[in-house]
C-alpha cells in the first residue's frame, strides 16, 4: 500500500449513526416495537408511559416527544440494527443501557408473548449494551411476573 493511500481505518463509516441519549432510548424502543412489524397501539402508549417516567424525558411535551419518534423513526430506517446498537451504546452510559434495555424488554413483553424476532432483538441488545447476562435475565424475570395478573 502507497504512503498516499487513504486508509479506510480513519474514514467516517457510511453507516456512521449518531444519537444522542434522548434519542437512543428512543431508537432502543422503536427498534424493538417495529420487530414484529409494526407497533401496536398497546406497545405505542407503554412507551408513553415509560419515556414519561424517566428523568431523561421530564418537561419534555408529548407533542416535541411525537415528534422526535417520527424523526427517530426515519434515522434509524434501514439502518442496520447492529449500527442502531453501536450509536445507542455510545450515547449511553452503563447505568442508562440497562434502563434503555428495561425499556425494550418491557415493550417486547406488553402482549405477553415473546416473538421471536423480538427474542432475537433483546438478546442482540443485552450482549450489544454490554448488559450483564444475569442483570439481563432478571428484567425480563421481573417483567413477565409483573404481566402475569
């Protein structure tokens, strides 16, 4: 190779993906959501829900929250899910891949039944997010006693 030849290694990626933490969490639960197809009404208005409960998200409006699912929506489209993983884990700290991880497991889990795609999702984004196999194990545990009743 030439002295003159660029070096693919320090090329910005065609698939370079950037997210912001908001937007990663986002992008964890579309993701998911979109696994089976589309997202149901019932796994739309969890996410409602969850996004509402994290600090990450509080004084943000439902209209500007709409919004950034739609544009999210369109960012991450084609994109292959292992860059999704890659940008999400970068914008993420440790502690927020777990909760991002929560996230997807609880939306993966609101029908009750597990498809097997998104079986094959959260186990990408568990090893992807670096999330321990037992911490991991235990949020899904957890989620599926709380749909039982």
């Amino acid at each position: 190779m030439s002295s003159n030849a660029p070096s693919s290694l320090f090329l910005p990626s065609v698939n370079a993906l950037e997210l912001n933490m908001p937007q990663a969490v986002i992008a964890i639960a579309i993701a998911i959501m979109t696994a089976d197809g589309d997202a149901s009404e019932i796994e739309r208005n969890e996410l409602a829900f969850a996004l509402r409960r994290l600090r990450l998200f509080r004084g943000y409006e439902p209209s500007y929250l709409q919004e950034q699912l739609r544009s999210i929506s369109l960012k991450i489209k084609g994109q292959e899910f292992g860059v999704v993983i890659g940008a999400v884990k970068r914008a993420l700290t440790p502690q927020l891949r777990e909760t991002a991880f929560l996230i997807a497991a609880e939306l993966a889990l609101v029908d009750i039944t597990l498809e097997a795609k998104e079986k094959v999702i959260l186990e990408k984004l568990q090893t992807g997010l670096e999330i321990d196999a037992a911490v991991g194990s235990k949020i899904v545990e957890v989620i599926r006693i709380r749909h039982r009743g």
